[in-house]
C-alpha cells in the first residue's frame, strides 16, 4: 500500500513537487527491506512538514495523516519481507 497523496488538495501539488515525494514511487524495484525505510523516511519528512510554523491546520493534519499511512506501508512491507 502506498498512501495517496492526491488528497492534500491545492498543498498536495506543492508537496509533490518537492524532493519529499518527488521520483520515489516506484519502489517496486527495490528490496522490501529498502521500501520500508524509504516509508519510515516520508512518514518523517511528513511530521517534519507538519511541525513548520506556517503550515495551515487542515495541511498539517493531512501531513500527519499521511505519516501514519506511510508509517502503515512500512510495517506492512517488513512483514513481507520475514
């Protein structure tokens, strides 16, 4: 599983542009290993977004909503991977 980001609205496009998100959806190439902490490094660029002063409340809890998906995505992808 891999959270959608489409769902942050007018911020979404903004975010996706940016390093955090931008060229790193196709993990299907790499390892599960790798994948999971590649997730755990979004779910905290997520909360670090989340934390920045000037972030509007409805951004911020999607940030963090976001976070817990792809914290989800990560213990999914180290069950797949034992």
């Amino acid at each position: 599983m891999v959270p959608d980001i489409s769902r942050l609205g007018a911020y979404g496009t903004e975010f996706h542009n940016t390093h955090y998100f931008a060229g790193r959806m196709d993990s299907m190439e790499a390892c599960a290993m790798s994948s999971a902490k590649e997730f755990e490094t979004y779910a905290r660029d997520c909360v670090h977004l989340a934390e920045q002063p000037d972030a509007p409340p409805e951004l911020r809890e999607q940030l963090l909503q976001l976070a817990r998906e792809w914290m989800q995505a990560m213990m999914e992808a180290e069950d797949e991977s034992s």
